[in-house]
C-alpha cells in the first residue's frame, strides 16, 4: 500500500499525522484562500472568525500552529496570544500573527506577547508556508 508524500514525515522516516493549523480570522476570503492553501500542502485546518471562538478551538484542538489575525470581533490578537501563551497547557503552541497592522511597534508587541513570526498583510503563499514551516521546525 503506498501512501500520499503528506504522510510522511520530513526524513522520510515512516507515516505521521498531518499537523493541525488554526486559522483565527474574521475575513472570509482570507479564511478560504489558507484553507485551500493548507490543505494542498497537507495541513489538517480548522478556522474560527473571533477571538473566543479561537481560543475555544485552540483549546479543544491543540494545534500545531496557529495563524492569528490581530483586528477581529469579541477578543483582539494581541488579547488571543496572551490568553494562549498563558496556558501551561497551550503556551507551546506556535503562534503566527497576521495583520495589516506592519508598523514596528505593532510587530514588536505580538512578538514581545509570544508571536512566533509576524506576517503582514497583504502576504504571499510562499511567505505564509515558510513562517508555518519555521515554526513547526524545532518540532520536527
């Protein structure tokens, strides 16, 4: 039986589970352009459109990485990253922020907060996966 090259692990050292990406974001088109993109790159994807909405998925799910928008309804990013990095139970999650927002002080303050990497909008695919991938690398 042969499996797909995503069940693979980096080494090629036998089938693993996809990792798990949680999407925390409120614009739908930006939700649906990662959700393919993952996929197609053989992430398991979950999305939330609020902060509390995120954090409860990020709690149930536990996560490889989490992509987080900053400017969203109920709970901000910046609100959402504090609350997750936390959590003794949560605090090792990888937390990849995305926003408009790209001013130094703006970057300074999700990375200061626990943000693995800060991704400014509008963003490419290739710099998207390879935030993903550099987060996910000291757990390969």
């Amino acid at each position: 039986m042969e499996c797909g090259a995503a069940e693979y692990n980096r080494r090629g050292l036998g089938v693993m589970s996809k990792e798990r990406v949680v999407i925390v974001e409120d614009e739908p088109h930006i939700v649906l352009s990662l959700e393919f993109l993952l996929r197609r790159e053989g992430y398991e994807v979950a999305s939330a459109a609020d902060g509390e909405e995120g954090l409860a998925l990020v709690k149930r799910l536990r996560p490889d990485v989490v992509l987080l928008d900053i400017m969203m309804p109920k709970r901000n990013g910046y609100q959402l990253c504090q609350a997750i990095k936390s959590d003794p139970d949560l605090t090792s999650i990888p937390i990849i922020m995305l926003s408009a927002k790209g001013q130094e002080v703006e970057i300074l303050k999700g990375l200061e907060l626990g943000a693995a990497a800060y991704v400014t909008k509008p963003f490419g695919n290739a710099e998207v996966l390879e935030a993903i991938r550099a987060a996910l690398e000291p757990r390969a």
